[in-house]
C-alpha cells in the first residue's frame, strides 16, 4: 500500500501526506496504456516528420502560492535549485522542470520516484500560506519532435508557436484541438505537452491523425 | 481571428481561449440576511443591458484560467480596455 505520513509521526510535516506510488499493487497505468505505445513502436515506421512519445508515471507537483510570500518564494529556489519562473516561462535543473501555469500557479514535473521526498522538501522549507498537490496520476506528457512537429501544433492550437512568438522555454497553456494542453517548447523542434488522463485518448487519437500526413513516428 | 489581452498571461490570446461570465462589478451584499427581497433579486438576477459601453467578467479559460474585467462596447465588439479583478475601468460611459 501507499506510504502516508502523517504530521504526528514526521515533526516536519505540517500536514499529512501520501506516496501516491503504488508499491507491487496495483500496477500503475499510464493515461495511455491502453494504447500500447511499446508495441506501436515496435510495429510502425521508423522515418517521418513527427515523433511522438509518451513520458509516462512522471511526478506532478502542483505548486501554488503567492509571489509576494517570501517563505513560498525562497524555499522553491532553495528545494528546486531553480526560482519559480515568471509569466510563460520555465526552468529545469537536472532532471527537475518547472513550468510557470498562472500567476499563482507553477507545475513541477521530476521522475516518479522523486516526488514524494521533493514534496515533503518543498513543505519543510516552505511558509504561510501555499498549496503543493500531487496530480501524477491526472496527467501525462508527450513530447512531439521532428520537422513538422511545428505544422501539427498549427493544426492543433490556436497560439501562434512560431520561434519568433514561441522561443525554447517558452510555455502556454491553451486550445489543444477539442481540449486544452500545457504546451512548452524544449528545442528548435521539439515540443512537451501536458495533457489530461481524461483527454488522454482524444489526444492520441487527434495527433495520429494530425501526423498522418507527414508521418508519424511513435517511439516507446 | 479576435485577440483578447489577457493581464495575468500579460499577451494577447485568441478569443477561444477565453469565456465571458457576465456583468463586472456585482458586489455580493455584505449581509445577505439583512437584504430586502427585492435587494437580493437584484444582487442575483437584474443586470445592465448597455447599448455601448460595459463592464464585464471575462476568464482565460483554457490559458491561465484567472478572471478579469474588460471594458467592451457591446455595439461594435470593441474591446476599450482589461483591467485586473479589484481595479477600476478608465474608460466608462460618463467621460
Ligand atoms: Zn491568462
């Protein structure tokens, strides 16, 4: 079973908090494990415009809190090696990212197993009044590479995602076809989305389609 | 195409992104017990239904999902201004 730590058993816990990592039961499942990406992998080409892969059981730690709290403020810098972005940007250190989501709103993402110890760091070091929420197991991310990785996300969102408009770092939050997506640009042709598990097939569904064209290459 | 500026995103944003949600600056009556019926009627249903300048709610729902208020003249879809939740319009009908 999941691990909980509750305040009276860690002093620096102010509040209880749970492993959201399943140990040998129940087997986790990705928003997308119904698709088998493995196999589609295995069996699809190899060459295209666009490569997809899903970055699955990721940690996702919601943080919110107020620019002007200091406390909230500092001890993010000091717990992530990084500050809180400002607006539309993001940062990473190591295999830690933060995307800014709002002005009171930024989105850590960190390997699984990480985010249960990164969010009881964040707790300790952090004052007044902020919120910290796991969500690892409400979203997935996706990255979409390639030559015409841009032309799918044109077809897709309405934000212009243009270099000029759109440089590496840069994140949006926005229309993803029927649905929305945290969409940050990680290179001259690469993208990372965060979708909903909910939407998770929709998405799969529209990007198959959106790719088709240039040729889809799903990675495993 | 219809961009709407966004104050807490700081950047125009396409019109898809956002929602309207009604009329700006409808104060809840501090002491709901105390309101007449008919102040509370009012509180919940009555609205301006200006021909021209309006002062709306607005949120940036599939972006940063904060609310906001826009000075909009609803003849001509003209957007005057956005302001944050808490400030005041600059631009209003008596100028
Ligand atoms: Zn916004």
């Amino acid at each position: 079973m999941s691990e909980v730590v509750a305040p009276e058993k860690e002093a620096a816990v102010k509040v209880a908090v749970m492993n959201q990592l399943p140990g040998q039961e129940p087997r986790a499942e990705s928003p997308l494990h119904h698709a088998d990406l493995e196999t589609v992998a295995k069996k699809g080409p190899k060459q295209g415009g666009v490569y997809l892969q899903e970055l699955k059981l990721l940690g996702h730690l919601v943080l919110r809190g107020s620019v002007d709290n200091a406390e909230f403020m500092s001890g993010a810098e000091k717990v992530l090696g990084v500050a809180l972005p400002s607006a539309l940007q993001s940062a990473e250190a190591g295999d830690l990212s933060v995307r800014w989501i709002s002005p009171d709103e930024w989105l850590v993402i960190v390997p699984g197993a990480k985010a249960f110890k990164l969010e009881r760091e964040l707790r300790d070091a952090m004052g007044g009044h902020f919120a910290i929420v796991n969500v690892s197991g409400g979203q997935t991310v996706l990255t979409l590479s390639g030559p015409n990785a841009e032309e799918v996300l044109k077809k897709t969102t309405p934000y212009d995602v243009h270099p000029s408009n759109f440089p590496v770092g840069k994140v949006i939050t926005s229309t993803f076809s029927k649905t929305q997506a945290v969409i940050r640009r990680t290179g001259d042709e690469s993208f990372e989305l965060v979708i909903r598990r909910s939407f998770a097939d929709y998405a799969w569904l529209w990007l198959q389609d959106a790719c088709a064209e240039y040729g889809l290459v799903v990675r495993g | 195409m219809h961009y709407i500026y966004c104050p807490h995103c700081e950047e125009y944003r396409e019109e898809e992104e956002f929602h309207a949600a009604g009329e700006a600056h409808i104060a809840r009556p501090l002491d709901p017990e105390a309101c007449t019926d008919a102040e509370w009627a009012d509180f919940l249903y009555f609205r301006t239904n200006s021909r021209g300048l309006h002062h709306e709610l607005w949120v940036h729902a599939t972006g940063c999902r904060k609310f906001f208020n826009m000075t909009r003249d609803t003849v001509t879809y003209e957007i005057k201004e956005v302001y944050k939740v808490g400030e005041q319009p600059q631009v209003t009908a008596d100028q």
